[in-house]
C-alpha cells in the first residue's frame, strides 16, 4: 500500500517530465520529488508539500487550501502543505509546481551524510 496519493503523484510528474535533473525519493510519509539534488516538491496522502521561497507567503494571502508546514512544533521556514482538494484543478497544481521550481535554484541543497 502506497503512502502517497499516487494519481496527484503522477500529475506531478507530468509537470516535470521537461526537467533534465528529476530523481523521485520515498520519504518520510510520502514521494519526493527532487529537483537538481534539492528537495522542491512531495506528494502525501492528503496533499502536496511545496518548497518556496519563504518571503512568497505573503502574497499567498489570497489562495486557499495551503498551510506553514510545522514539525516539532515549530514552523518550517520555505515548506508548505496544500491540501489535496484545491489540487484536483490543473490550473491550481501548475500554480503551486511554478513556484516550487521558480525557487529551486535558490533553495540550499541539504549536506550530504
């Protein structure tokens, strides 16, 4: 049993067919999409988490359906939740991929172990 929302899994992956350096990882609860060695996107049960550029949730104020990603009781800087029902439109998923890969290259790569 998968513990990832395999249909939201594979419409991201459609949006990134274009991309030369993709690698999906299982993680944590879900698949993560890595883009050019940086986690930039993940696919759980219930949604997507998104990495942007923590000075965009500003200007989110108006979109529905996403939250601050918060682990250990503490918020996530640059990582949020957008839930699975605002994701079913194509135009709402392409919105929330671009900022992912628009912040990509500024996202620090995490240290290798």
């Amino acid at each position: 049993m998968r513990t990832y929302n395999e249909t939201l899994a594979l419409r991201v992956a459609e949006r990134l067919m274009h991309i030369p350096d993709v690698e999906e990882k299982l993680m944590f609860t879900g698949l993560v999409f890595m883009v050019n060695g940086k986690m930039c996107i993940g696919v759980s049960k219930e949604g997507m988490m998104v990495r942007l550029d923590p000075n965009d949730l500003d200007n989110l104020s108006d979109k529905d359906g996403w939250e601050q990603m918060v682990m250990g009781g503490r918020p996530m800087k640059g990582y949020i939740s957008v839930s699975e029902d605002v994701l079913g439109r194509n135009d709402e998923l392409d919105f929330w991929v671009k900022l992912a890969l628009d912040f990509n290259p500024y996202a620090k790569a995490s240290k290798k172990k």
